[in-house]
C-alpha cells in the first residue's frame, strides 16, 4: 500500500530559538501505564547518584521544545521515536488524535536548528508509542495500532510512506502491550515487544512476514521476563543486548543478552535501580544505558563488559514519564537523547 498519495507535509522557515535558559525541573506528567512513585531510597535519585548534571549543546538545543512557535505535543501515555537518517534526525511521536506526526531536523551542525513537520495519513493510528530504524537504506517505523496489532511503514526518503500495515503471521495480534524498539540484528529487523502477559517478545521481521520468540533461558520457573514498557535494545559486541523494567522484580532494570539463537537469551546484568530504558554506545566503545528514573529524571550509566554498569548520573533538567531514546552518538561520554517532556511536549537533550 502506498500512503505517500495522502501524506500531508508542513514546512517551516526559520530555526528553533537559541538556547536561553535550562528548563527547570517540574514534576511529572501523565505516565500512563509506566511507573511513578519516590526510589527506595528516598532521596529522589538513585542511591549510587553523584547530583544533578545540567547538558548545554553546541547544536541541537537542549531542553528546549521542538518547534516553539507552535508547541508540538505527544498523547498522553505514549513514548516518541528517533533516529538520524540522510544526515536528518526524524522525531516520531504520536498526536492527540492518534494519529502519527513526525518532526525531520535538516540542520545538525552548530549553527541553528531547522524543523519541518509533518502528520501521516488519518487511517494510520498508534497507541503506546512508535519507533524508528534504518535498514538497507530504508527508514522503518514501528507501531501498535489501535487494535494492538504489531504494524510498520517504512521510506527511502523520509516523505514518501509505504507500508503493508499490520505484519503478517503475528505470534501475538491484538495483544502487543507496550512500544516496539527495532534493532538490525544478524542481518535482518528484529523487534523486541511486550506480548500477552507482558512477556518480552524477540520478533524477526522479512518483508511483512514476522516470527516471534519468547525470552527465556534462565528465568524458566516465571516462564520468561516480563514487562509492560518500552525495551531498550542494542547491538553490542557481536551480541543483541536488551534492557528492562521488570513487572516480577517492581520494575528494577535488568539487562540480558544473546548471541543469535532463536530464544538463547542470557542474564548479563541486575543495574539495582528502577525505570523505563533505552541503550545505544558511544565512541569510546562502552553501551550507555539511559533510563527515566522513578522520580521523573532522565539517568545515564556506562558498562565495558555487559554486567557491571557504573556510577548513574542524573539530568534534573530533563523530566520525563516515558523512555529516552537516543539517536546520535555525542564524543566520548554521551548520546543526543530524544524524550516527551513536562506538558507533552517534545525535547532533545545531550546525556
């Protein structure tokens, strides 16, 4: 199906507002079904948090929100999507109605920023969130539709949409229960998901053809993790790593990975906090775990092997309810991080 016939695209003139201040912290919004509630210990971090770190760019505006001028807004309850594609960073996020808008940033050098807008057509609706991948030159985007179906558009030029919708041999149709995180995995489209029970789901992709696998492997007798929030996921050192808030454990972040078998998954890590997380690597070579902690806040932390992550780092600017998602690697120590913020609206920041 071609849906570029009836795309509706916006563009603007002009560049975001230059940076000013930091937003401030200010509490949370609406988190859905995601988690809420004071850390265990009380003190509104992390127990291993060395204080706040405030991030001001050289590019991209930090804390600011996307297009000012018209305060583009996220549904409540639902996380965005991002990644760098053509040399743009498209922002996915969904809107009131259910429908899905997308932000295309052109300008990623140091001298401003320039955002146009667009909304897919009204017959493409998502719910919990959407996420964005780029595979064989292609740029794909997952969905839960409105009838909990696992479903996917994809583009070679960020205007164009085509897509079958709903993937065909679906192990769980109507029942996927949080946003899917797609990763290139073993030279093909893996997504991870939330399936019936919030177990996480390893789905391989081909086409509109899809396959599903339970994770199991060392949590046989609770026959398999589960989760009802978004998967972080990442190639790393030749293996897929995953990280989650786990619904058996009161959401304590646990990361497992394999090394390319159907079902083979491996524990590598108990992180001892809690949260909603997202992975990806910086040029140093370590996989940076970037998390919504249970006070809003958006975390930071580091490992070089896969089962020891360091000390966590706290943005107090960035307040969110929903999982960060990097989408441009940042020098040694950080990724540009796209997040729902304070009111809905839409964020970018340095962690």
């Amino acid at each position: 199906m071609k849906i570029a016939d009836k795309m509706r695209a916006f563009r603007w003139a002009g560049g975001l507002l230059a940076l000013a201040l930091m937003l401030p912290a200010c509490g949370t919004e609406d988190g859905g079904m995601e988690p809420s509630g004071a850390p265990a210990n009380g003190t509104g971090a992390p127990a291993n948090a060395s204080g706040a770190t405030e991030t001001v760019s050289r590019d991209l505006s930090s804390n600011v929100p996307y297009v000012p001028w018209q305060f583009l807004t996220a549904k409540g309850g639902t996380a965005g999507g991002a990644t760098v594609y053509g040399g743009k960073a498209y922002f996915a996020y969904i809107r009131s109605d259910s429908t899905i808008g997308i932000i295309i940033e052109t300008n990623l050098s140091n001298s401003g920023q320039s955002p146009t807008t667009m909304t897919l057509p009204p017959d493409i609706k998502a719910q919990y969130g959407v996420s964005l991948v780029v595979y064989n030159g292609w740029l794909y985007m997952f969905y839960i539709d409105l009838q909990r179906n696992m479903s996917m558009v994809f583009t070679a030029d960020g205007l164009n949409w085509y897509g079958p919708g709903a993937l065909d041999s679906d192990p769980f149709p109507g029942n996927w229960n949080c946003p899917p995180t797609p990763v290139v995995w073993n030279g093909g489209l893996t997504v991870m998901g939330c399936g019936v029970n919030g177990w996480i789901v390893e789905l391989a992709v081909s086409g509109s053809w899809s396959t599903g696998w339970k994770v199991t492997g060392w949590d046989t007798p609770n026959n398999g993790p589960a989760s009802y929030n978004k998967i972080g996921a990442y190639v790393w050192q030749g293996g897929l790593y995953i990280a989650w808030a786990d619904t058996a454990h009161n959401n304590q972040l646990y990361v497992a990975h394999t090394l390319g078998f159907p079902g083979d998954w491996r524990e590598s890590a108990v992180v001892g906090q809690q949260g909603i997380p997202s992975l990806s690597q910086v040029t140093n070579g370590q996989l940076e775990m970037v998390y919504r902690g249970n006070d809003a806040h958006i975390y930071k932390t580091f490992t070089s092997d896969g089962a020891s992550y360091g000390q966590a780092f706290r943005d107090s600017a960035s307040t969110t309810n929903h999982a960060p998602i990097p989408f441009e690697n940042w020098g040694q120590t950080g990724n540009w991080v796209f997040y729902i913020g304070v009111n809905n609206g839409l964020f970018a920041v340095l962690e």
